[in-house]
C-alpha cells in the first residue's frame, strides 16, 4: 500500500476513480467530475487528518481541579413551579393512569412477597 505524506495526491487519486468509476456507470462526464472531486476533497481531507499529528490537550486531574462549592438551595420559583407542574399532573388523565400504575405495582409487590 503507498503511503502519502499529505492529502492532495490521495485526494486526487480519489478524484480519478471517482471520475472514471460515474463515466464507466453511464453518467454524464460534468456530473462525473462534480461528485468526483467531492469524493477527492472528502478523501483528501480524511486521509490530512488521519495522518496529522496533532494531540488533544492534556485532560487535568481532579486533585489539580479547583472545589466549587454545590448550592443545594433551590429558588423558590422553581419549587412553586414543581408543586403546580404536580397538582395539574394529578388533574389529569395522564396523571390518574400513572397514579393507577403505581398502585399496581404495589400491590403485585406485596402479593409476590406473599
């Protein structure tokens, strides 16, 4: 297999076969050469980066990571805003049926503990 140093040879190869491959399936030539250097530019630009030598950034440990200190209060927005979200739940059908799921669970619970 050759090995190339950078894209544009491959990606001319596989502009080539492209190109020909469209031509040999009864294509028009301007078409095949529209998607054939799609392809070349695709491979090319796949086979750059393969071989590019770049490395992601070194990730930090979490010793080195500052400690954030975690708010645990809520605003009380949000918790007035769960307490209606739950009361609506309850009015409605979608409501009533898991409250009916739940129930049944419970109960096939308790009767395999039986």
């Amino acid at each position: 297999m050759l090995m190339f140093k950078n894209g544009i040879s491959t990606g001319l190869m596989v502009w080539l076969f492209f190109l020909v491959a469209f031509v040999l399936l009864g294509y028009s030539v301007p078409l095949s050469i529209i998607v054939g250097a799609i392809g070349g530019l695709s491979g090319g630009t796949i086979v750059t980066w393969w071989n590019s030598s770049d490395r992601p950034p070194p990730q930090s440990s979490p010793e080195e990571e500052e400690e954030v200190p975690i708010n645990k209060t809520y605003p009380m927005g949000i918790v007035a805003a769960q307490r209606r979200r739950k009361a609506r739940e309850d009015k409605t059908l979608r409501g009533q049926v898991f409250a009916m799921e739940q129930l049944r669970a419970k109960l096939r619970r308790s009767l395999r503990r039986r």
